[in-house]
C-alpha cells in the first residue's frame, strides 16, 4: 500500500469478515509504525464491503431476541453484538478515511486504533458465537447500522456527535445490563468479553468527546450547543433513559448534554 488512504479504503472494501478483521488491524498498525505514508489520494466508498451472510433487514423485520433463556436467545444476543461491531469496525476506519486529511496524523491514529479494537470485539463475539455452535452470518442482522454514516458523511463535526457521542454512548448503557445477565446465567467467558468491550467503549466515546471538543473551539462555537443541534438535524432516532450516568461521566460526557435532547 502507498498511501494510509488506500489502505483504509482497502480495509473498508474487505467483504470476508475474517479479512476485514486482519486488515483494520493491519492498517492500524502499519500507520502507528510509519510504514503508512498520511497520504490522501483516494476516496473512501459510499458503503463498505459487506459478506453475502447475514442477511440484512429493515430494522422492523428483525426477530425480536430474548432475555438469555434459552440457548437460541443467547445465540440471537451474540449475533446481534457480533453485528454492531462488525459494521463499527467500518464507521471506525470510514472516521479517519473520510476525515482524516483535513483533522491530521493524531486523529488518524486514534481512530485507526478504534478500528483495531472494534476488530478484536467482533473476532471475540465470532469465536463465542463459535463455541455454541454458531458464527457470524448464521442470522440475519440489523441492516440500518450504516444510516449513521450516510446522514453524516457531509461533516466531520456531525459525524463525531452522532457516532461515538450517541451510538457508542447508548453501548455504554445497555452493555452493563447484558453483563449482569451473561453473568447470572453462569456465563463468565461471555461477561469477561463485555466487561472488555465496556472498557474500550467508554475510550472510544471519550475520544469522540474530545475531539469533537477541539473541533468546536475551532469553529467558535459552544460544543454543547453544536452537538445538540447535529443530533437534531443528523439523528433520526431517540436518545432515551436509562443512561448509564457514571460511564458517560467516564467518557467525558455530560449529563447536562444528553438529558437535555432526551
Ligand atoms: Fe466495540
Ligand atoms: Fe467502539
């Protein structure tokens, strides 16, 4: 690869899951070594590469899950984590793809970690999906987790408050729940991967606050009030209680911010 661009846009247009996984983490690390020239040359693809398994529906047609009962719920509640980092390893490398240029090397290499995390997640969740006998691609999956990307390709600004700031945050609430759950039902190996996953979600959404902190300043403009009004103008979906108040604390968000669009 000549350019880290190419790299990412490579990485982006992976459709084999097991290649997409190795190859964000190569991106990642060959940037942070500097065999990865920041250069720019190509731009990034409208939708990533995606395998011809799962199945992608309409948000709406997607089999409700269960509570951790039976085995095919807890296989359901995997596969639907399995997903959403799946496609967060794309919004993470679309981030410093499409963004990177104009926001420099330190924004590139954070997200490109991101990406590497989001990489190691999904790997996590296909090797227990393993384990009891499934894989990524067995079900269908949620196919509105790109939406996000679409809405806020435009602007770099309203990207970070959508992506990290809102979905990455409503991670930060419902992980700990699940966790709870894995572990009442004697699933210790389920709860150490979410316990780990928290723990990068809660970086990986104080990264997100802090540049989109740095990039408010530079516009002028009160972060509290610029990231109210990118939600409301690039979100379609709600942001609803219960918050997980002191993990967002954690991340750098404040209270004042997300309770006040609920
Ligand atoms: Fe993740
Ligand atoms: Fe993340």
């Amino acid at each position: 690869m000549t350019s880290v661009a190419a790299a990412i846009r490579a990485a982006l247009l992976e459709t084999d899951p097991r290649a997409k996984v190795f190859a964000a983490r190569a991106v990642a690390r060959d940037f942070a070594s500097g065999a990865l020239p920041f250069v720019f040359n190509v731009a990034m693809p409208d939708e990533p590469g995606r395998p011809a398994r799962p199945e992608l529906l309409p948000p709406g047609r997607m089999p409700k899950r269960g509570k951790f009962g039976s085995d095919r719920a807890r296989i359901a509640l995997w596969h639907a984590l399995a997903h959403i980092e799946f496609v967060a390893i794309d919004l993470a490398l679309d981030m410093a793809g499409r963004f990177g240029a104009e926001q420099g090397r330190a924004f590139v290499a954070d997200f490109l970690g991101v990406a590497a995390d989001e990489a190691m997640h999904f790997a996590l969740l296909d090797r227990k999906l393993r384990t009891l006998g499934s894989h990524y691609g067995a079900l269908p999956a949620h196919g509105g987790l790109w939406e996000a990307a679409r809405n806020t390709a435009h602007d770099v600004a309203a990207r970070l408050a959508v992506v990290p700031m809102v979905l990455e945050a409503r991670g930060l609430d419902v992980t700990p729940p699940t966790l709870e759950r894995a572990r009442a039902a004697g699933d210790e190996s389920g709860a150490r991967i979410l316990q780990r996953i928290l723990d990068d979600e809660i970086r990986h959404v104080r990264l997100g606050a802090t540049h989109f902190a740095a990039i408010s300043s530079i516009r002028r403009e009160s972060a509290e009030n610029l990231w109210k009004s990118l939600v409301r103008a690039h979100f379609g979906g709600a942001i609803k209680p219960p918050f997980n108040d002191s993990a967002r604390l954690a991340a750098g968000l404040s209270r004042d911010w997300y309770a006040g669009v609920a």
